[in-house]
C-alpha cells in the first residue's frame, strides 16, 4: 500500500500565491486527517485575510497581464488539453490522495473522479476558441449601424470548494474559468486540500502561467468569508451546504459581484410499479449510498409503489448489506468512512432521530469498528414526511423509504422540499417517465438510472439547491460578461 509520504509532492503547510509556495501570514497550520483511522497525515496553512488579499492581488496582475490576457483562445484550448492530460498521468496518485483525504475508495476516484476532473478540462478547453458575440441589426434612427456584442472574462473568480468530491469540484470551477480567460483564488474545503494542491502544481507544470490559479488553504469562516466580501473578486463559484450558500450571497452583495451557487439536495427517487427492479434495486442503492451518502444529488428519500414495497426494501437491504467496506486504499472496498468525526457524529445523530420519530429500521443504524468514521448503509422504512430524516439533508448513508399508491401524490410529495437538486424515477413506461420528469422540481432528472453528469449538460438546482449552473455552455457562460457595441456607419444630420 503506497504511503501518504510518497504521495504528497506540494510543500507542507504552505499555500501557493503568484506561482510561489508561501506561509500564511499567521504561520498557523491545520491538521488533515487520513479518516479510515484518524491519523493527522499532513498540515495545511490557515489562510488569513491578509493571505486573500495576496491572493487576489496576484490574480488581478495576471489577470491584466500580457502572457494570460493575451494568449490566443486556441493556444489556451491547448493549455486545457495539456492539463487533462497531466491529470490522466497522474491519475494514481490523484486517486490515492482523494482517498487518504476524504476517505472514498481509490478505485471509485479512478472511475469517476479522475476521468470526470480530466473531462471537463478537455471539453471547456473546445470552448476557449467559441465564446464569441454576435451582430445584431438595429433599429436606431434611421441611420445604418454596425452593432454586435462582446464576450468577455467576468476578471477574478474566487471558487470555494467542498470536501466530497474535492479533485473533481475544484476542476469544474477552475476549467470554466480558464476557459473563459478569468483568473482565479481557489479556496478548497480546510478537511480535503491535498489532491487540489497537487492538481494545481500539476496545471503549473503543463504550462499555466504564474498567478493565474492562487490556493489559499483555511476556514471558510476567515478566508472564505473574506473572499465572498472581498471587492477585488468578481465572481464567486461556491459548491457547498446551502446555509453556507446563504452566508456567501449576503457577502457577496458589497460589490453586487456575480455569485454561482451550487448546493445542498435531498433528493428523490421513484420506483414505480412496472419498474425493472433488477435494476431499480441496486440503482436506487447506489445512487443513496454512492461515497457513502456524501454527495448533493444522493438520492436519500426513496418512494416505492406499495405493489412492491416488501420486495425493494427487502432488496435494498440484501444489496447494501453485501457492500465491502474499509479502508479506501484496499482493492476490494467500495464504502469508506465518512470524512470526518463530526460528520459521523452528524449522520449517527439523524439515525437517533429517525428511530425516535417512529421510522422502521430495516438495516444498518450503527459505527464500523474502533478507528476511523465509518457508519453502516442504513435503511429507514415507512417514513413519512414530517420526520427530520426525509425532510433534511444528512449527507450520509441513510435511506428513507415511503410506500405510495398514486403517481400524482407522490410526484407532490416528492416536489414537498426546500431543495430541488435531482431526481429519478424507474419505470418502464415511457409516458409516465416523460410526463414525470416535466413535473418533478429538480434541476436534472434521470430515468432508469442516477447521478450521469456530463460536461455537456448543465448541472444545478431549484429554489434552496442553488443559483445558477455548472458546467455545459450555461455554465461557463456564467463566467462572462456580454458588452454591447454599436457603431454609426453614417453621420447623423443636425439641424
């Protein structure tokens, strides 16, 4: 088994700015632990206020400096490919250190995180050479004009970043913003900063110029928050829980920068009675139990036709019963532990609630072991909607699991949430699939299957799920500015 040592290629305890490694300012570190067992595995520099403005300072003189601002689009689109490349080399590693951080099992980074982190680079670097304006006629006086509009880069973006899916976050938001010609500070989450720093050494070694990506590492509440207030950022891109979203926002509104949220979900799966649950069971287990629940489209509140309840629930515990868990650099593991003790505290304190508010439990409700954070798939049955665990978001595994009868209820009562991330519902039949899909509030809705996210298609949610989208042509569109331009081709006649 490689060891951390042999993984960990960045300066400790330190941050990059301008394209040089630096301390923080305070010279205070933060422990990261390895959570399969606990172990304090590195130190991370606790950015300041002072290290942010260093920061931005460095991104705003790349940003108007000649080797990034005047690099051609196509010599860019390159620079983009070299990276995804780079990240394909390197893929190992990146997996590796994915899983010492946040504790996911490297085979499931080598399936997902990795080809997904190089994905998006590749595609948005197709980009560079089309984000163009257009000429539109005018009315005008009479005259003759020439008009037609700019796309421009929106200038300094400070992305902040969440510890489930930390390489894979931290590549969306970083190759939008490439793409589009802004500069960036990236803040990834103070838990899971390892492989970002890799990742961002790495683009430095493809060509990137200096400044144009600076990591500060620290607390959301000091440098995060300061890079939300900050007036020298015009763009936040923020991947996070929504009452954090909320505290960014409100920030944000000092310099009516342009914010990008994507946040919390707790969203819900369909299994209706024509359903093939040779693939609705183990479907409907993975897309809760995926990362061991740690991700903002789980789909957590699962609704089954009473026709055949007993069959998926019995199903559902047969499948998540037999999934290996462990530690994520073994081979065979496919749950890990959760990424930390308070999010094990977190999750064990919602499965109280749960049994306390009536919920069945059918499987799991119960820690792994004496080291590390690992939580049992648990399985809740006959909820209802008034219990805390369907209603709010755990990040974790826990599934909820409600009998329905009718199509038309449960599509309302799986509508009945703050949140709109995503959906899915199995069934084999097409009208009821389509039809369900335009009724269900939920940024992406998938049928017979969860969680296919592509760098084509746009990513975001409803109303407490965020503003904005990610990735696609809507997402990088959001890291620019439309100018208008209009020129008289005759002179105007006075008098």
């Amino acid at each position: 088994m490689t060891d951390i040592k042999d993984l960990i290629h960045t300066p400790t305890g330190q941050m990059l700015i301008g394209g040089k490694w630096v301390n923080a300012a305070s010279e205070e570190s933060i422990p990261v632990e390895d959570p399969s067992n606990g172990a304090t595995i590195a130190q991370l520099a606790a950015a300041t206020e002072e290290d942010v403005d260093r920061a931005v300072a460095a991104a705003r003189a790349a940003f108007e400096g000649a080797a990034w601002s005047r690099m051609r689009p196509i010599d860019r689109g390159k620079l983009l490919e070299d990276i995804a490349r780079k990240i394909e080399e390197h893929a190992q590693e990146l997996a590796l250190l994915e899983s010492y951080d946040n504790g996911m099992p490297a085979s499931m980074a080598m399936m997902v995180n990795l080809p997904a982190s190089a994905e998006i680079f590749r595609y948005m670097g197709g980009w560079c050479s089309k984000l163009g304006g257009k000429t539109i006629p005018v009315s005008g006086d009479g005259r003759a004009f020439h008009a037609y509009t700019l796309r421009q880069p929106v200038g300094v973006v400070g992305a902040i970043t969440p510890w489930n899916y930390p390489l894979a976050m931290a590549s969306w938001k970083l190759a939008m913003a490439l793409a589009a010609g802004c500069t960036v500070v990236l803040k990834p989450s103070e838990v899971t900063s390892l492989s970002t720093l890799r990742l961002v050494q790495l683009m430095h070694e493809a060509g990137l110029p200096e400044g144009v990506v600076n990591v500060v590492t620290g607390f959301g509440h000091i440098a995060g928050q300061a890079m939300a207030a900050h007036e020298g950022i015009d763009k936040i891109a923020f991947t996070g829980s929504t009452a954090t979203g909320k505290k960014i926002a409100t920030a944000a509104l000092g310099n009516m920068k342009r914010v990008s949220l994507e946040l919390g979900g707790k969203s819900p799966s369909i299994i209706c009675a024509d359903a093939d649950l040779a693939q609705a069971i183990p479907g409907a287990a993975l897309a809760c139990f995926f990362n061991s629940g740690q991700i903002c489209f789980a789909a957590t509140r699962l609704y089954v036709h009473r026709s055949v309840y007993d069959a998926v629930v019995g199903g559902l515990a047969q499948v998540v019963e037999s999934f290996p868990m462990g530690n994520g650099r073994e081979a065979t593991t496919m749950l890990g532990p959760l990424v930390s003790q308070a999010q094990q505290d977190r999750v064990m304190g919602y499965v109280e609630k749960g049994k306390a508010e009536g919920a069945d439990l059918i499987c799991g409700g119960e820690t792994v072991g004496d080291e590390g954070y690992f939580v049992k798939p648990t399985i809740f049955g006959n909820t209802t909607k008034d219990m805390t665990i369907v209603k709010e978001e755990i990040f974790g595994p826990v599934l909820s699991v409600t009998p329905f009868d009718d199509m038309d209820a449960v599509i309302k009562e799986a509508n009945d949430s703050v949140y709109g991330l995503a959906a899915n519902i199995w069934t084999n039949d097409l009208r009821t699939a389509h039809t369900s899909a335009a009724k269900l509030d939920a940024g992406s809705v998938w049928i017979n299957c969860h969680g296919i996210v592509d760098p084509s298609m746009p990513f975001g949610g409803f109303k407490s799920s965020g503003w904005g989208r990610e990735v696609s042509e809507e997402g990088i569109s959001l890291y620019t500015e439309t100018k208008s331009v209009v020129a008289a081709l005759e002179d105007q006649q006075f008098g």
